[in-house]
C-alpha cells in the first residue's frame, strides 16, 4: 500500500514497520503520528505499527508485540505461558492477549501494561527457538500455562499440545516433579491429569470441563460407530454408550471433513441430516450444542441428563480412538 506522507514523500510500507524501519525509510515521527491519526497505521504498541489495511487478528498482533518486546530482553529470556502457546501455533481461549509473558531466571517478576515478566529458573533445554523468537519449550509451556489459567483455558492449550505430539505424559509429569512446591502446581497438576489427545477443537475440550465441573459421567472420545450389522456409522465427538448417548459440539467441521473434496458447501447441510439419521436409526440419542450453548453449562448438562433419561444400551459396535491420552 503507498501512503503519501505530510512531506510529500510517496512511501510503500509493509504491513507491519517498526519505528526504527520507518526511520530508515525516511519517515519521521511526526509523519507516523501523522499516518497514525489518519488510521493509514496503527499503533500496536510503543515503535510498532501495522497498516489499517491489514488484516492482522488478534493472535498476529500479539506474536508481533512480542518479538519486539524479546529483541530488547537481555538473552536468558524467553517468551513464555500464553505468548509461547501462541509462537507454537496452539489455539487459545478465554486468555488476555494485551500482555506478552516473558520468563527471565533471576529477574524481578513485573507486570506493565504491556508485559508480564516472570522470575523463575529457565534450562537451556527448556527453550528452543521459534521463527527467531527465543521461546520455552512445548513441555514447560504447557505446564506454565496450566499454573496460571483457569481450567478451561489451559485445558484448551493443553490438549491441543497433545493432539500435535508436542508434549506427552511423561515429560509433563518429570517438569512436575522437578518444580516441586511451586506456586500453582497443584493447579496444574489437576489440569495435566484432565488433558487428551482426543480433544479435536477449542468447543470440544471446552465441553469436556463443562460436563465434568457439571457432574455429567465422562463420556468415551472420538467412537467409531458402527451398526449391528458392522457397517460404519460414523465417528462422534463423544460417546456414552451406557446411556446410548452420543453428544456432538457444532458437528459442521467434521461433516465437511467427512465431504469429498468436489462437494458443494450445500451438501454440508444434506450429509449432516444424514449422518445423524443413521445415528438415530441405529438406536442412539444424539445431542447435539453449539457455541451459543457453551455459555450456559448448566442447560447443557440438564439436555444431556434428559437425553440419558431418553436413551437405552444398544448393541451397535464401537471402537475407540487409538489416539492416546
């Protein structure tokens, strides 16, 4: 995009220019306050900008305040908690993304407006690098989170680390044990417990601490089912085949997964109308929620208590996941 400066100057920018750029391009600072109050740019923070053409969401603008806040930390530091899970590419939800967390062994631990530095003992072997930015490893950053977020925000990052193969049971377990009496391992040892693999989404391991803070019976994760006579049915979401209940979370990702690639987006609708005819043909309940439902876990647990109620054991055939806890 080409903006013309209040000095006349034609200039093309990238989307994303930090000060000291913007200086070497000979703008001044006065012309980028000027770009500024004209919306040409924004400020995400202190010397960084981003054009207002950019769609740059919420987790991009983060990971950009944090690479300038880490190119002026001394070098033992790391970013860290959420702002790692993001360099990671994890999903995140529920999380304030307006501070970038960094860890500094031997530093005073700070928040300002626009960071959270975190004083605690960091081995070399703990971090790694990720696009540049010096960041904890996926272990230590899963464990960190599930200190400092409430559950369903760690268990959103933690699962998703274990669906990736970026973490596993026993290096969570050993970090545990190695920061024995730290503040918020409890926390996240209860969290640690509660993550899965099987967990395909953000709305799906959100669901599964809904339904456990609720008291609804732990359901079976990712079934195959089949009917009596061993035909495939499909895979759902979650499964209690005690009940002959099966809960599905706003199935539409896995139905246009299930699509063929030439499928038209209309078919989403037919296919889905389908599947859960077989499903109910064979002799299950379906309970299907959204987003929207999320929001009021109390209904949801009552939908699936009267879908229990409703439901009855059927023969039909099921075959859990493989993917491990």
């Amino acid at each position: 995009m080409r903006f013309r400066t209040i000095g006349g100057m034609d200039e093309d920018l990238p989307e994303l220019i930090s000060r000291r750029e913007a200086l070497q391009r000979g703008l001044t600072d006065h012309e980028l306050r000027t770009l500024c109050s004209q919306r040409n740019l924004i400020r995400l923070r202190s010397g960084l900008y981003v054009r207002s053409d950019t769609d740059l969401g919420c987790e991009a603008q983060h990971l950009a305040r944090a690479r300038c806040v880490l190119a002026k930390m001394p070098v033992d530091a790391a970013l860290s908690h959420t702002s790692a899970a993001l360099a990671f590419g994890l999903p995140v939800w529920g999380v304030d993304l307006s501070l970038v967390h960094v860890t500094r062994p031997g530093a005073t631990g700070r928040k300002t407006k626009q960071t959270y530095i975190h004083s605690a003992a960091l081995a070399p072997e703990r971090t790694c690098v990720v696009e540049g930015m010096r960041v904890t490893d996926p272990a230590r950053t899963v464990v960190d989170v599930c200190r400092t977020l409430p559950l369903q925000a760690a268990v959103v990052i933690g699962d998703a680390a274990k669906r990736q193969l970026l973490v596993t049971d026993g290096t969570l377990a050993a970090l545990l044990e190695e920061s024995r009496g730290r503040y918020g391992n409890p926390a996240a040892r209860r969290a640690i417990k509660f993550l899965d693999a099987r967990s395909e989404s953000v709305g799906e391991s959100r669901s599964r601490v809904l339904m456990h803070r609720a008291g609804v019976p732990p359901p079976q994760l990712q079934a195959e089912v089949f009917n009596a006579s061993g035909h495939w049915l499909a895979r759902v979401d979650f499964l209690w085949e005690k009940f002959g209940v099966i809960g599905e979370f706003d199935g539409k990702a896995k139905y246009l997964r299930d699509l063929p690639p030439d499928a038209a987006p209309g078919d989403v609708v037919v296919a889905e109308k389908l599947r859960e005819d077989r499903l109910r043909e064979a002799g299950w309940n379906v309970v299907r929620w959204t987003w929207s439902d999320l929001e009021k876990p109390s209904a949801l647990a009552r939908r699936l208590e009267r879908g229990f109620a409703r439901g009855k054991p059927f023969p039909s055939r099921v075959r859990l996941c493989e993917v491990a806890r």
